[in-house]
C-alpha cells in the first residue's frame, strides 16, 4: 500500500491500536458486493463504486470495513473474543468531499460482557480522538436501540407493530408516519368479500387452501417464495393490526420518549422517572444502560461531554443496542462513529451469536479537525 | 451560428406521433440523403439538425448534454439521471407513449396491498426466507428512490431485468416487480396487481430539453419550445 498519502497522523493511531490490544488486519479493497448490498440495502449501490468479474460476480470497491473484518473472522474460524483493529481506504460516492478516504478503527467481537465491551469501546473512540486533537472539545452523542424496543414492548402494542415500531427506529420521518397510522386507524379497503368473510370466520385452513388453490391454478405455485400459509397468517394479522389504535395517552408518552435528549448522567434518573410515571416495566435494558454508564465512569470516562438522545438509532437490522457519535465541540462533522451489531455475523453467515461492538474513525475529518 | 441538435426517436409508433407533433407545429422534417437516413433537418430554420436515435439513447444523449433537445418517455429520463430536473427541462408533455412505473405484486399475496404492507413483509423477509425481498426491475434508480426516500423501504434487492420482467414472479427470479405499463393488461395476465400507491411514475413522451447555458438568449431554442407547445 502506497503510504506516502496515508494521514500523517497515522502511526500515532497505530501505536494507539497496539497500546489497546487489538490485532490489526488488512482486508482486500476490492470485495464480493453481495454482502454490503444484503446487509445495508439497495440504497448503497448508488453510493458504492461496483464492477464487474469476467464471470458476472458483482464485485465493489471496499466501502467500509466492519463487513470484511467479521467476514474475515467467519473465515478464518479463530474464536472469541477478538479485538480488531484496521487502517484503510475505503471508497464511496459522496456529493461531498473525496470519493476515498481513510477509515480506521477496532471491532470488538465476542465479549459477551456487554456493558464493558459498550464502555470500551467509546472509551478507545474518545481516547484515540482525544490523542489526535489535543485542545479540542469532544461532545459524543449516544443512543440506545435496547431501550426504544423495552419502552415499545412495554406500551403493550400487538407483536406486529412492536416490530414495525422498532424497525423504523432512527428513521425519524418513518417512525412519525407510523405514529400517525397509530392514533388514526385506517380500516383495510378493497379486501375480496368471500376472503373477508373467511378471515372473519376464522377458518384458517380454509383461507390457505382457497390461497393454495389459486396459486395452483395460476401456476404460480412452483416458484411462490410465499407459502399460502404465510399469506394467510399475514393476512389475518393486518385486519388485527389495521384497528390497533395507541390511545392518546400511550401515543403522547412514546412521543415524550422520542424527544428525550439530556446529559448522559441524569438519563437513568430521567429513564426510571419515566418508566415510573408512565407505569411501565423497562427491565433489564434500563440495567445494561445503567451498567454501561457505570463502566464508563469507572473506567474514568468524562461522562459530562456525552448526551444522551432516545431517538438517535441506525434503521438498519442488524443494530441492536448501543449507538455513538462523536464531533468536537464547533463542528458538526462526525469524526468518529459506532455501535453494538450483535446481529451481523449471524446474518454473514457465523454459526452462532458472537456479540459484537466497535466504531470507526473518518480519518479525513479528522485531519481537517487538527488543522484548524 | 452553432448547430442545435434534436434528437428524436428512431422507430415505431412514437416516431409517427413525433413526426405528426412536429409537422403541427410548423416543424417540417425533411430528411438529409435519402428517407431512410438517420439525419435530418428542420425546414426554415437554419442550423437545426435532427438526429434519429432509440428512446433510451436519448435519455442517456440529454444527461450528457450532447444533444439540444430529445423527445423520449420521462421515465427513461428520470432513470437516466440523478437530478433530472436540474439537469433538463421538461418543455412539454406530448400526450403520447402514456405509461405508469409501477410496483406490482403477485395477485395471491391478499395481504398486500399498499407500500407499508409491503415494507412489513420485506422486514420480515430474510427471517421467514433467508435472504432479502427481490425486486425485478430495469428502473433500478426509480425503484430505490421510492422505496427508500418515499416509503423507508431499505431491505430488499434489486435483481436487474431486462425483458419479460413480468414473468420474473412466476419464474422464481424474484418475487415482485417494478415495470412500466400503459394497461396493466400483462400485469392482470400474469397475475401481478398494482399496489393501490405503489405509481412511481406517470410517464409519456415528453420534448426534454438539455440546460445549456447558451440556449439562453438563442431564439431558436424558444421558437421550438412555444411551436411544440402551440401544437399540442
């Protein structure tokens, strides 16, 4: 690798990597695009640089590293818990800014103390930038996916918008229109009257093989991806959901919830206050938040620069607790960001649940940062 | 003067509409060498050419600016482009070649009838199937437009199609399609239902015109644009 343009700040962040006992590894800029493309969506495509194999393979240049390092893990078959750390170009499409750049940053996989694992990580996050900007403010936001799926559990919704609710967590346009959909039900319109009726009279072994039955006669069958038992189940679902209304009440606390943004400190008084006036049983989220916060402040974290936002999440699935960001004071690029994922290995393929949490450094803002 | 260039398409029942379009509006067409060419120009004014090409050849020729003036279907355009509307001006829509960018379902999924049934089913796809919703489409652009901006749709996979995208469901390549469609009659034969609001697109042959800063104070370019509305 060419290291005349890497920052020059980089062996410091090495040295860092090493003093925090983490492995580095290297992954190859030029990866199999299906993962990225599965795990984030189709939005990424537009804002990845993808090419061809002679033999058809989509293939893309790297554009983060959090996906090849697991990748990497699954396949060399190493054990846990690893500490990761990396240093590359990654490339994307950025109306913005440089189309590659420098990410570095440490996965944190397998530790399944999980408060500690969250601690550490935004502890070498801040420490790391904290090296490489002497003088400058740090201000980290933190979020908690954990603790929106409790507060939504506990308002006692049908199970199908529970996930609905938290599948749009940190998409906040989303999440309002969902919110609407709850405070003003919308009967379901233009439902054929003879399926209608069998849904209302329960028979659901009829509704599948009248479903069965015309997948058959239109020869759709073979390839359905669907099972007509899954349609009907759906089905059955949807009318129920469809009249789900959140009384204003429960509507109004969700809202207050969302709107939660205080210093790190007072958010577990803040949490149990809330849970408390809305008559609502948080459980063990509101003891990880609380423990993780503890470990923080053990470990001699500056806990006062840290605030915590309820609505600040990552819509995508394989989040599943903890989220930061990190700026410094005067500026709001991000100059580092992370988070817990406890469900992507699963997704790449590992065979079982590796707990997993890490962030990465923009190196280019980073050095735009210290030139100031 | 510099030459202004019209692109029009090369075939087909949108280059007699076209051709009927322009000869309204007092833009008679008469072509260079023989009435086979590709080439032509505009009688009466001087340095207009035309140039004949496929529809999606002229979206892709106004996106690059190498061209005045095209008439091709909007949805050509639109996928064409990041931008469209700041990159071309949609002069005037010609009231032909109408036809809807759709999302379309398989008819059985009775529990799917609007975009956010389709966004519960494709959150839960890869629980229930092991891998993402795929969606068959030549409007890759369009598709994640509306699915990610409109409707926060982000879990699903595009799986390029570039014909008979109807038959994708039933052939097992992917389980829903977005398409363009002027009837719906494919659709309805191959037991595919439009979503009640999965229109992405009301499409038609539209005369686009490429943002040039030198079209500004051209005489010619307006003498176009007013004809072609005159005529409409």
């Amino acid at each position: 690798m060419p290291l005349i343009d890497m920052p020059d700040f980089s062996t410091d962040l090495l040295n860092e990597f090493a003093a925090r006992r983490t492995e580095r590894v290297n992954t190859p800029v030029i990866q199999p695009a299906e993962p990225f493309l599965d795990m984030a969506g189709e939005d990424l495509r537009r804002r990845i640089f993808l090419t061809e194999s002679e033999t058809g393979a989509n293939l893309c240049l790297r554009p983060e590293f959090t996906i090849p390092v697991c990748l990497r893990h699954i396949e060399t078959a190493t054990g846990t818990p690893k500490r990761y750390s990396y240093l590359g170009e990654v490339f994307r499409q950025r109306r913005e800014g440089a189309h590659e750049f420098y990410q570095a940053g440490i996965e944190d996989l397998g530790d399944k103390d999980i408060a500690r694992a969250d601690a550490r990580a935004i502890i070498d996050a801040t420490g790391i930038l904290g090296a490489l900007l002497p003088g400058g403010k740090l201000e980290l936001t933190l979020g908690d996916q954990a603790v929106f799926e409790a507060v939504v559990r506990a308002l006692g919704l049908p199970l199908g918008w529970q996930k609905r609710l938290i599948h749009a967590f940190g998409d906040m346009v989303h999440l309002e229109a969902l919110l609407d959909r709850l405070a003003r039900p919308q009967p379901v319109t233009g439902l054929d009257q003879e399926v209608a009726e069998l849904v209302a009279s329960g028979d659901e072994a009829e509704l599948i093989a009248r479903i069965d039955r015309t997948m058959q006669e239109t020869g759709y069958s073979t390839n359905a991806s669907r099972s007509p038992a899954e349609i009907a189940r759906r089905l059955k679902e949807k009318l129920e959901l469809a009249e789900t209304r959140l009384d204003g009440g429960a509507l109004l606390l969700l809202r207050e919830f969302l709107t939660l943004r205080l210093p790190l400190a007072e958010a577990p008084a803040a949490l149990a206050g809330f849970a408390d006036a809305a008559d609502l049983k948080l459980g063990p989220a509101i003891a990880l938040f609380d423990a993780r916060l503890a470990a923080l402040a053990n470990a001699g974290a500056d806990v006062s620069a840290m605030t915590y936002r309820a609505a600040f999440g990552r819509p995508l699935d394989y989040y599943t607790g903890l989220v930061f960001e990190v700026t410094v004071s005067g500026s709001s690029a991000v100059l580092a960001g992370g988070g817990r994922f406890d469900r992507l290995l699963t997704l790449l393929g590992a065979k079982e649940r590796i707990p997993a949490v890490g962030f990465s450094l923009w190196l280019d803002r980073i050095e735009a940062a210290r030139a100031k | 003067m510099s030459v202004l260039t019209i692109a029009l398409p090369s075939k087909g029942r949108i280059k007699e509409d076209t051709a009927a379009i322009f000869e309204r509006a007092g833009l008679g067409i008469s072509a260079v060498g023989n009435d086979r060419s590709y080439r032509g120009r505009i009688d009466g004014i001087e340095s207009v050419e035309i140039t004949y090409l496929s529809a999606s050849e002229i979206a892709r020729e106004l996106a690059n600016g190498a061209v005045d003036f095209g008439v091709t279907g909007e949805d050509l355009v639109r996928e064409g482009m990041v931008g469209a509307d700041q990159k071309v001006e949609f002069c005037a829509r010609l009231g032909f070649g109408q036809a809807d960018v759709v999302v379309a379902v398989p008819e059985i999924w009775l529990d799917v009838e609007t975009m956010a049934d389709l966004g519960d089913v494709a959150a839960d796809f890869r629980a229930r199937h092991g891998r993402r919703l795929q969606i068959a489409t030549k409007y890759w652009r369009l598709t994640q437009q509306f699915f990610s901006s409109q409707h926060g749709i982000q879990l699903y996979r595009i799986v390029e199609s570039l014909g008979a995208t109807e038959g994708a469901p039933a052939a097992g390549q992917a389980d829903i399609i977005v398409d363009i469609t002027s009837t719906g009659s494919t659709l309805r034969a191959n037991h595919l239902k439009i979503l009640s609001d999965g229109v992405i697109l009301k499409s038609e042959a539209c005369l686009v015109r490429a943002r040039k800063a030198a079209h500004d104070d051209d005489p010619r370019v307006s003498r176009i644009m007013e004809a072609v509305r005159a005529a409409l």
